[in-house]
C-alpha cells in the first residue's frame, strides 16, 4: 500500500491492537493507551511505544515494544507467535549431538562434520555451531583453516533457512556463538538478530529465557547493545508475569540493568509484594544480596522482606541471618519489634552453635541502628566470655563496642571484662590501631576502665602512630576517640594518669557536631527570647573534648551575668548551666522481648559528656528535640525553655530580645572543623589537659572523686 507522500504505510494499527489488548488482559491498572509511536528506519522490526499505567491516583509512562509487520503478511494473521513452526528434536538430531559430544578438540569435530549427510537439518546444525563455539572458547590452538570456515558457513546457511523451527534457548545459543567468535558473516548475525526481534516483538520467550538473553547480550562488549535494552523494555512491559518463580531470575540479571532503565525496579518491588510470603530462602538470600550489591533502597520491599524473616524463622539459616542484617545495616534500616522477637528466638536456641562472624554482624547491625536487646545481648556476652578464642580480631571489635557505645552491661560483666582483658593481653599487636582505640574508648563511657591498656596507647610513642595513618577519615577518628579516652581517665581517675595532652598535639582541632543543625539553629533563635543575649555558644569544657550548645551563667539570687564577666563569676558561686541539644542520635532504645517494651535513654556517649560535666561543676540542662519541636508553636517551645531554666533564673530580673540571627560558621560539610582561634576566643580556658589542675578541682570537690578503682576495670 502505498502512502501519498510515497512513504510506505507500515501496517502497525491491528498488531497494536492486538498486543494492547493482551496486556489490558494482563494488567490489573485501570488505564493503558498506545501512543508516541518512534521514527525508526523502516528496516527495524521492533518500535518503542507506551502505555499509561495507573495506581490509584498516581499515572506513568511504561515504555513498551511493538512489532513492525512485514509486508507480505497479513494484517489479521492469527498465528502471531513463530512457536507455532518450532519443531522437536529428532531421534537423528538425538544422535548427532551425541556424537558430537564425544569429540573433545576442535579437530575431532571437524572430522564428523566434513563428511556430508542428509542428518544434519537445522538442530543438527545449530548444536553443531554451539558445539564448536565451546570447543574454540576453551582450546589455545590456531584453528584457523578453509576447512573449518567453509563447515561454519555451510552449518549457517543450514541454520538461517530454517531458523524458525528452532527453539528459543537454541536461537539464544547462536547468539552466544557468533558473539564469541569473529568468523560469522554480518548477513547470518542480521538474520539471527531478525529472528530475536520478531520472538521478542511477538512475545515468544519465557521470562527466564528473556533473562538468559540478558546475560548473554550484556556478557561481550561487541553484542548489540540497542537489542540488549529492548529485551529490558519488553521484559518491563511483561511485569505483571513476575511471581515466586520467575522473579529470582530477573534478580539474577539485575546487575546488567542500564542506568536509563531504572524505572523497572519500582514495577520489581511491587510484584516483591505482591508474591514475598511465596519465595523459600533461596531467592530471599539472592534479593536481598542484589539490593545491596545495585544499593537499591527501597523500604517496601524492606518491610515485607522483614516480614518474611518473621513468617519463616523456622527455616532460617545461620548465612541468611547473616544476610538479612548486613542487607539493613546497609541501608539503615530499622527493624520493627516482630523482627527484634524473631533474631531474639533465633541466637538464644543457637548462639552456641552459629559462626562467630554472624554474631559479630548481628551486633554490628544492633550498633547502627542504636538497639540494645537484652536477651540478645546477654546471651552473646555469655557466648563470648565461653569461647572467646573462636572470635577473630575483628569480630571481638564488632561484639564488644555496642556494649560500651549503646550503655549496656550484661549481668555477668565481671566475668566478661575479665575475658576481654585477657584477649586485649595476648592480642593487643593484632588489632587494628583505630579499632582498638574506639574499643577502649567505648568501655569507658560505661565506667570501665582498663588502666593496663590505657597506658599502652595515651604516651607519646603510640600518639605518634596516628600520624602515620593516610586515611583523613580514619585518622580523625583515632584522635577523637583517643581524645575522649584521655578526657575519661584525666576528669574521673586523676590520681592513675599524669598526661598533659592538646588536640593540636596529636593533629585533632575539635569537631563541632551541633553548630549547622537545625535544632541547635532553633534553639539559639528561642533563647534571646527568653533570657536576652546573656548566652555563650559553642563551648569547649577545659579537660574534654565535648561541646556544649549554649553556656548560661546564673548568679545564686537568679540574675544572669554576662558572658565576658569572668571576675564576677570567679568571685561568687554562680551556676553555671550547660544547655544540651539532644537529637535521636544521641539516643539508643532498649528493647525488652519479654515484656514487649521500647525505652529510649541516653546512648554511652552522651551519657559519658553528662559525667565530665557534672564532674566538672556544670549544671546540665538536656534540650530534647523531640520534646521540645512536637508542637509547631513559638510560644509553646519558648514555655518550654523557659520551664527547664526557671529551676535557676530569676526571669522578673531578665530583659528579653527580639529574635536575632545566630553568627553562625560557615563550614564545608567534608570537614565541618572549628577554627583554632575560634575556640579560643568562644571558651574561658583552654582547651588543654592538665592532670593535677583536675586534682585540685577535684579536692575541692570531694563528692566528685567517688570512683571505686579496686581493679583494673
């Protein structure tokens, strides 16, 4: 038929008709239309499309392929599929494989293949070409010859004439061949290609089949990366085919997905749901590994995967557990309470027979997301303490911190420190140097401290290894936590340490972790409104490396005193208030499975800052966010700060302000450091450690140096 303007009319409409109507029958979505047909050359066979895709409220764009018709056929052909020409294999094609296979050199093969028969139809040859394909791909030898490209010829010409009596993993075979080896003519990769879009065009392969074309495409650099993408695209448009049984093949390609194409993960998470409580344990293992490895978030799929894990603890195994944390550690993701009931179940039955490597992710993964569960906890710190000499270096590093770091001690903690101390003896060299640091650091903010250690890493000679580290990150943190391990032992046990250490000394300038938030933000904007400007931010305690938000000095008869006025506070009694921004950082829940009960408290590092603090005289006054920001109104937040202080300020004496911008830094977020000459003018001390002025703060304070040091904890 020709068109007016002399274009041929390709014969799209009933075909679109056609394959509209199978995948209206397919879809449960309300809306699908065809439009925004593509300008391809005339020679493609496949076209893009789309159809709107609803959900409730919400419509989108679902790419879709279209087959273009040839010209001879039929607008109205009812056999659509080319399977209806496929053909069985013969007893004689039966025969001919076997003998093939036993040929085990490039050689051998040549030798059957040379002689003519009537046997070899298009079966015959397409195993022929596969065969040798396999044989070439493994052998070194030069097979170059007449011969053998005169047979790879005549084996293509036999197969191209009857192609469509093949079946679709042979077509997908041939494929694999001519990608593999450079000996195949363009016109017999055009007409296997032609074949592959007419099947896909028409809907002929299987999801598993599209998928193993998949890996095939995408597994040569010189395969047609076009054809590749179309395969997604009709895999996309079939989404609705997707169930327990041919999701995990999808999965499997997942990794070969292109950028642009992305959208089919969203149409893989609703049919996750849809079929999860159907999968057995291995597809879980293989999503959930393939969601960490694309770093696919996608908290759906993350709920219902949690409620698998919970529906099928019976048929749990030691790597799945295993699985599931690092997959939520990955992505931070919080478990819900059923979740906590079943891992608890879990260890306690198995504790002693799981690898200590999946013990020391389970605690690993309770560490990030700020949980402490008391059956578990209790039941690993048993664990350990029995066989603490099948934990690696890295897994004690993993087991033991969220003790000290989530603020909790078992009910046999003598027994257990008593354990780590001998482990940290014998295998103190083995450890990695920031790791180690952070695990001394974390026995401190639960009062432990393990004086032997201690002075191993606070002299000189190991300060001076932090230098050594090239990573910034790291060695950052060594210093930070080194840092607070000097603060703990310097403010709480004066009279056992004689070291005077600054953060310059050891390359640290303090980090402030409030300043750029936008609670502390609010915060400083709240205060003038309640006290006046009669504040000071960003504080650093003498002894510590801890910030404090906001510094309030208060006269024992209620008036506040200047920031500047230090002779008038050195001469009386003032209080000073240390104000504290508490986020849920700061935070750790407890969980208790036998009571089914969530507390929130403090985590071991605030709880430590609160210490030295007191210790250090300051009254400390915690601002919670969530407290203090659930109720939008100004007034209501401004009632709030005002009834924390009023235990202290005299608020008739106080002259408030109007709202004034806070002189905030601006700080880049890589590094996000505190100027040195900043915290000397934003603190009344330095920011220097000297042991015997703690004694003799100390001394006047008797009631603070209460410490029982019986022992080396």
């Amino acid at each position: 038929m020709a068109h007016p303007t002399g274009h041929r009319v390709i014969r799209l409409f009933p075909r679109c008709l056609a394959i509209s109507k199978n995948f209206s029958a397919r879809t449960p979505f309300a809306v699908q239309q065809i439009s925004s047909m593509s300008t391809d050359s005339d020679t493609k066979i496949l076209g893009h499309s789309t159809v709107l895709r609803q959900t409730g409220l919400d419509i989108k764009e679902l790419p879709v392929l279209i087959r273009r018709m040839d010209p001879t056929e039929f607008p109205f052909n009812q056999y659509l599929y080319p399977t209806e020409t496929f053909q069985r294999r013969t007893a004689e094609d039966e025969e001919f494989k076997h003998l093939l296979m036993d040929c085990r050199n490039i050689n051998q093969l040549l030798r059957v293949l040379e002689v003519p028969g009537d046997m070899v139809k298009a079966h015959s040859a397409a195993f022929a070409l596969q065969r040798l394909c396999a044989l070439q791909e493994g052998s070194v030898e030069n097979s170059e010859s007449f011969l053998k490209k005169a047979i790879l010829n005549e084996l293509c010409e036999t197969v191209i004439h009857n192609i469509n009596e093949l079946g679709n993993e042979m077509v997908i075979g041939l494929v694999r061949c001519y990608l593999v080896s450079s000996e195949y003519e363009p016109r017999y990769i055009e007409r296997i290609n032609e074949e592959l879009e007419k099947r896909i065009g028409d809907g002929a392969f299987t999801i598993p089949e599209l998928c193993m074309l998949i890996d095939t495409l995408y597994g040569f650099l010189e395969s047609d990366k076009e054809l590749a993408e179309n395969v997604w695209i009709h895999l996309g448009s079939r989404f609705v085919e997707l169930d327990e049984v041919t999701l995990p093949f999808v999965y499997r390609s997942i990794h070969h997905l292109p950028q642009k194409l992305k959208y089919i993960w969203s149409l893989l998470d609703k049919q996750l749901v849809a079929a999860f409580w159907k999968l057995n344990a291995e597809d879980v293992s293989l999503i959930l590994q393939c969601m960490t490895s694309q770093n696919h978030k996608d908290y759906t799929s993350l709920v219902y995967l949690s409620k698998w894990l919970v529906m099928n603890i019976h048929v749990l195994s030691d790597d799945l557990i295993k699985q599931f944390v690092v997959t939520f550690g990955h992505f931070h993701f919080t478990v819900g309470f059923n979740v906590v009931q079943a891992l608890t179940r879990y260890i306690t039955a198995k504790v002693h027979k799981m690898k200590k490597s999946i013990l020391a992710e389970v605690m690993d993964y309770f560490l990030q997301c700020q949980l402490v569960n008391t059956e578990i906890f209790n039941e690993v710190a048993a664990d350990f303490e029995k066989n603490s000499t099948f934990y690696s270096c890295e897994d004690v590093i993993k087991v033991l911190r969220p003790f000290g770091k989530l603020y909790y001690q078992p009910p046999n903690r003598s027994g257990l420190f008593q354990v780590i101390e001998n482990i940290l003896d014998e295998r103190f060299d083995q450890f990695n140097m920031v790791s180690m640091i952070e695990l001394l650091s974390s026995f401190v903010y639960i009062e432990r401290f393990p004086i032997n250690h201690i002075r191993k890493v606070l002299p000189n000679p190991f300060r001076t290894q932090l230098k050594t580290i090239t990573n910034d990150t790291e060695r950052y943190q060594a210093a930070e936590y080194l840092m607070e391990l000097q603060a703990a032992v310097t403010v709480e046990m004066p009279h056992y340490f004689h070291f005077r250490m600054s953060p310059s000394s050891i390359g640290l300038r303090p980090k402030w972790k409030g300043l750029g938030l936008s609670f502390h933000q609010k915060l400083g904007m709240v205060l003038p409104r309640v006290i006046g400007n009669l504040f000071s931010q960003r504080i650093v305690p003498k002894y510590t490396p801890h910030f404090i938000d906001y510094l309030i000095t208060v006269l024992p008869n209620g008036e506040l005193c200047q920031p500047d006025a230090k002779e008038k506070m050195r001469n009386s009694d003032a209080i000073r208030l240390a104000l504290l921004c508490i986020t849920a950082h700061d935070k750790r829940s407890l969980i208790t499975t036998q009571r089914m009960d969530i507390q929130k408290s403090l985590n071991g590092r605030t709880q430590m800052k609160l210490r030295h603090l007191r210790k250090l005289g300051y009254t400390v006054i915690l601002v919670d966010q969530e407290e203090a920001f659930k109720i939008k109104s100004r007034k209501s937040i401004e009632s709030h700060v005002r009834m924390l202080l009023s235990p202290f300020i005299d608020f008739s004496k106080v002259k408030t302000v109007d709202e004034v911008p806070m002189p905030l830094i601006e700080m880049t977020p890589e590094t996000n450091f505190v100027d040195d000459q900043l915290l000397e003018t934003s603190t009344d001390q330095d920011t220097s450690f000297d042991a015997d002025d703690v004694k003799s703060d100390l001394d006047e304070h008797p009631e603070l140096a209460d410490h029982d040091d019986t022992d080396n904890w």
